[in-house]
C-alpha cells in the first residue's frame, strides 16, 4: 500500500472504518444522516467505501455537490445519476417531463432549465416521483459537501432558495419512506442553517436525520495503517517498526491523511526513520512554508463562515489554548480573551465555543474545561499563530 495524502484510496485501501460503516447501514434502515467531523478525518473515504458494498438490496449514489451553485444546478446532478432509474420509463408517461413541458420547458438532455428556474421545487418533486414510481428498493442519495452546496446557493442565489432547498429536501424524506439520505461536508450545516436564522429562518430542516461523527482511526488501526504505508514505502525503519508505526500515528493525531502526509515526506526524504525523529518530521510538515497539508484552512475558515465579531472570539480563544499547557476553565478563558478585546460579551463568547465544538475545533472535557479536539490542530496553530 502506497501513501496518497488527498488521494482517492481504493476501498480495500480505507483501513479501520468497518464498524462504523455497519453502524451507518443499520441507521439507515430508519433514517437518513448527517455525517459530521473535521476536515480530512475521513468522511468522504467512508462513503465511497460504502458505495462500494452497495449491493443489489439498494440503489446508491454519489456525488460531490461542492461545486453547484443553484437548485437548478442540483436537480441536473440528481438527473443524470439517476438515469439508469429513468430509462425504464416512457418520456411520455414522467411527471417531471409532463411538468417541464406545460411550464414551456426545454430539452432535457443536460436539464438546463432557464426559463423554469421559479418552479425547481416542483420539478425536483416530479423527479423523485418518477424515481419512486419505478424504484421500490431504498434509494440512498450520499450527497459530499451539501453544507458547501447551500452556503453557495445562499451566496448567489439568496437566503430564500437555500431556506426552500432544505425544506424541500426534508418534504421529500417524508414523502417517500425508501429514501435516505447522506449529508457529508467540511463546513458544518449548523453553520449554514446559522446564518440562515439570522435572515429568519425558524424551521428544523434535519431533525429528522441521525447525526453522527467520524471520528479518526481507533489507536490499534492508525498503527496498522503506518504499518501498512512504510511497508508499502519500503522505507528503512531504525528501531522497533511498530514504535515507528505507533510514532506517526500519535504525531498525526490517528487521522488517516497526515498518516498519509508523514510517510510520504518520510519516503521523499530520505527513505529512513527512527522513532525519536517523527517528531520532526512533523515539525517540518507543520513548517512548510507551502502548506502542503491545507493547514491554513482551519483559521481561514473562520474569517470566511463565521460572522465578524464572532470570528474575533474564535480566534482570541483558539489563540489562548495553543498557548496553554493543558485545558482551561470557561471562566479562565473568558477572562483572558477580554485581556484581547475588552467589549467581549459573555453570551456571545458562550454562542462562539459551542460552535467550535460542532465544528470540532475545541473538546469539552468531563471536568468542564476546553482543550483543542486534535493535537496536530494545536501544534499547527501554536506554530503558525504563536
């Protein structure tokens, strides 16, 4: 097995999700799913692994939507995955077509739909009525960075479309008992649905839908999978290979892809490590001034999704806790983020912490203290920020 930080892994190559894979299936025998985690945890290589054991009992499919800025947009990816439904049926006898000719619509073959754009909800409507009208296995709908999707269609479209989509998404789980849905993606929909209520929006889109984190690999399977990658590597280890093994995967706190991302620069060095030097070897992932692992993104995420004020918060205290040796009190920190910006508001600062806890910068602990969720989270930010 080869390193391929960022990669797409084969799925006999995604190590140590098994488990969670069976306990995702048997969810979805009842609900759909909101599928949550950090960036590069390992969602996406979840559902394609799951894709892959599909089997005959259901009907599955993909599809990044990151890059849709539209409803209309949207309904065009659902179409052309779903044709393989669709084929079964006369044109003459789909809802969506009947719909899209009365509205005056156009040809269909990449669903360009201009001059319907005001009726996407009823076209989306009519296709999964023709989906279900020939369907009667679960159809199970993995939709990769829906969050993004939304926050596009509310940054281009408006606060409107982006409200309707998710009532319109929720209105078709309840109409048809066999669908299922998979929301995965790197911006929280708690983000999303967020700033959404600021524009007034009141309704529940996914509490009908389990939510449930990835979390990074069991410490057993993070050592298997280094095992697995300096072997394929054939680099020359030092001392005792599991130390090794059990070295790289502490260092990239048992994540999948700075496991990934340390045997590959161990392999474009020199070929050869000790377990004394996967320390370093982080250090100079941490350091590259090229930022090979993306790292950057967790504090431009902030700027970007995050309004003004609370931004400010979130990294004044994101600030204080890589500085800290260990975790802090809520009141410990609140006090020292005000030594930064003395207008801070306590209930403001309380809103800012639980939205870095869902979005899986910070953990509380039993005691009630914070800390980071991820050590090479706080090694990065104490690196680059300190």
């Amino acid at each position: 097995m080869r390193a391929n930080p960022g990669g797409i892994l084969a799925p006999e190559d995604i190590i140590g999700r098994d488990k969670l894979i069976e306990e995702l299936w048997r969810v979805l025998e009842a609900q759909s799913i909101v599928l949550t985690s950090e960036r590069r945890v390992g969602k996406t290589s979840v559902i394609r692994k799951m894709m892959a054991a599909c089997g005959t009992g259901r009907v599955c499919f993909m599809r990044d939507v990151e890059g849709f800025r539209s409803p209309g947009e949207f309904i065009e990816g659902i179409y052309a995955d779903v044709q393989p439904i669709l084929s079964k049926k006369e044109r003459a006898r789909m809802a969506m077509w009947g719909l899209l000719e009365k509205l005056g619509g156009t040809e269909i073959s990449h669903l360009k739909l201009p001059q319907v754009t005001p009726h996407w909800k009823n076209i989306l409507s009519a296709l999964f009525e023709d989906i279900f009208s020939e369907e009667t296995r679960p159809v199970v709908f993995f939709w990769d960075e829906l969050p993004l999707f939304l926050y596009n269609v509310k940054s281009s479209a408006g606060e409107k479309d982006a409200m309707e989509l998710l009532d319109a998404l929720r209105a078709l789980r309840q109409r048809h008992v066999n669908l299922r849905m998979v929301f995965t993606g790197s911006v929280g929909i708690h983000q999303v649905i967020g700033s959404l209520r600021k524009h007034g929006y009141a309704n529940a889109p996914t509490n009908d839908m389990a939510t449930i984190e990835v979390p990074p690999l069991e410490p057993a399977d993070g050592l298997h999978l280094a095992d697995m990658l300096l072997t394929g590597e054939r680099i020359k280890i030092a001392d005792d290979p599991h130390a090794v093994s059990d070295a790289i995967s502490k260092a990239a706190g048992h994540i999948p892809y700075y496991i990934h991302y340390l045997v590959s620069r161990i392999r474009n060095s020199n070929g050869e490590i000790h377990s004394n030097g996967v320390p370093g070897c982080l250090r100079a992932l941490i350091a590259d001034p090229n930022d090979p692992a993306n790292f950057y993104y967790y504090e431009s995420r902030l700027t970007t999704y995050y309004g003004a004020a609370e931004a400010k918060l979130a990294l004044h205290t994101l600030d204080i806790l890589a500085s800290l040796n260990g975790p802090a009190t809520f009141s410990t920190l609140f006090n020292l983020v005000k030594h930064k910006t003395r207008a801070a508001d306590e209930e403001v600062f309380r809103e800012v912490l639980q939205v870095l806890l869902k979005d899986h910068y910070l953990v509380r602990n039993p005691d009630g203290t914070y800390c980071f969720r991820y050590s090479i989270v706080q090694n990065w930010w104490a690196y680059t920020r300190g």
